[in-house]
C-alpha cells in the first residue's frame, strides 16, 4: 500500500524511540456481526486483526520485540466462554520503542477514535487523518488513509514551533479490491522474477509471535517476555 509505505518511512525520520498507537474498533451488526462471531471460534481481535498492525510496528522500529502484555474482556454471551471480543496489547522493543494495539468487535463497541494510527518520537509525530473514514463498519475505510500529518517538535529559543504541520495528500491510493491488487501482483512478480522473500517471511513470524504472546498475556494475566 504506498500510502501505509509512506507511514512507516516518515515514522523512521522521527528519530528513536517510538511510540506507536494503534487501533480498529469495528461496531459490527448483522451479516459484520455473523462473522465476526464466526471468526471468534478460532482467534480474538488481537490476534486476527493486530498482526497487521504489529507487523508495522516492526518495520517502523527495525528492532526486536523483547515483551508483551495485555488486557481483554468478553463483552457477550454470543460467543465462546473462553474467547474475548475486546482487547490490547501493549508490546516492547530492545530500542525502547513501545506501541499498543486495541481491536473490539461487535454491535456494542463504540465508534468513538475507532480508528488511531498515529506514531510519536523525538523529532516529532506523524498521523493517519480519518476525518472521511466513515462508520467502523466499512471495510473501504479500513484501508483508507485520508492523508498523513507530519507534525515537527523543534522549537524556537521563544520556546514556539519552528515548522507547521504538513499534510501529505494520499487522494491516489487504490481501494480495498485496488490494493488485494497489488499485493497479488507482486507475489506474481516474486515468481516470476524469483525474489527473495525471507524478510516476507520472518516479518510474518515474528509478527504472529508478538499476538500470540499477547493472548497468552490475557488467559494467564502475565507479561511475557520473548
């Protein structure tokens, strides 16, 4: 996605360490609802939809996971007595770096800052805008950026901000089936061409690592360590 690259390449000129919040809450009702619950069965919202967001902070850190913690809450008798459809994980990095991930699903999960993506360090703060996002609900906007605001700490010695915020537009990014595009033509291009796809690979990994470590966090109400 070149506007998710963009995101990760702005948060590493921010200088070390990061923090990274992140959410995707999705208020869900009918046919959402249904499968949310069947996704339920096997994985929590950490897990299905924090590897995503974890992978990201990995290749915005460049450093390794050391450990992770988290909280959750089983918000309805619809599902399973052992599963949870509200959760955070909160996870470390030998550079210092922290980050969080929140994800709930279902019809009582509020829509209210449902969707953060947003990273801070030393030299400043860069942010997902989600002023068009639309309901939690659309899988469009899940997907969408609606621009990138890159804001700078330096200051004056009057102690005022040297540099305003900038917003960088994304108005060309493709669409949720644009974007399932190009992700399948690149794995053409990696056979066709025979790329190396080990870091591919180990991201995945390490990422499933990290949501895994942070179900495990929950059952046993434990931080740990990696």
């Amino acid at each position: 996605h070149p506007a998710w690259t963009k995101f990760v390449e702005t948060a590493q000129t921010l200088g070390k360490p990061l923090v990274m919040r992140m959410n995707l809450n999705q208020q869900s009702s009918e046919e959402q609802w249904y499968t949310h619950k069947q996704l339920m069965q096997s994985m929590s919202p950490i897990v299905d939809c924090g590897v995503h967001y974890v992978d990201i902070m990995c290749l915005m850190t460049g450093a390794q996971p050391v450990s992770v913690s988290a909280i959750g809450a089983r918000l309805t008798e619809e599902i399973d007595a052992n599963m949870y459809n509200y959760g955070q994980l909160q996870v470390r990095f030998n550079d210092g770096s922290v980050g969080w991930y929140e994800a709930g699903w279902g019809p009582m999960i509020s829509e209210t800052a449902f969707f953060i993506k947003d990273v801070i360090g030393p030299k400043g703060s860069v942010s997902i805008a989600d002023e068009k996002k639309g309901a939690s609900d659309d899988i469009e906007g899940h997907t969408k950026t609606g621009g990138l605001t890159l804001h700078f700490s330096e200051l004056d010695a009057n102690g005022k901000f040297i540099k305003k915020d900038i917003l960088v537009s994304t108005e060309d990014e493709p669409d949720h089936d644009g974007l399932c595009l190009l992700e399948q033509e690149y794995f053409l291009k990696s056979i066709q061409k025979d790329l190396d796809l080990t870091h591919h690979l180990s991201d995945a990994v390490n990422s499933l690592k990290i949501v895994l470590a942070a179900d495990k966090s929950f059952r046993t109400g434990e931080t740990v360590h990696l």
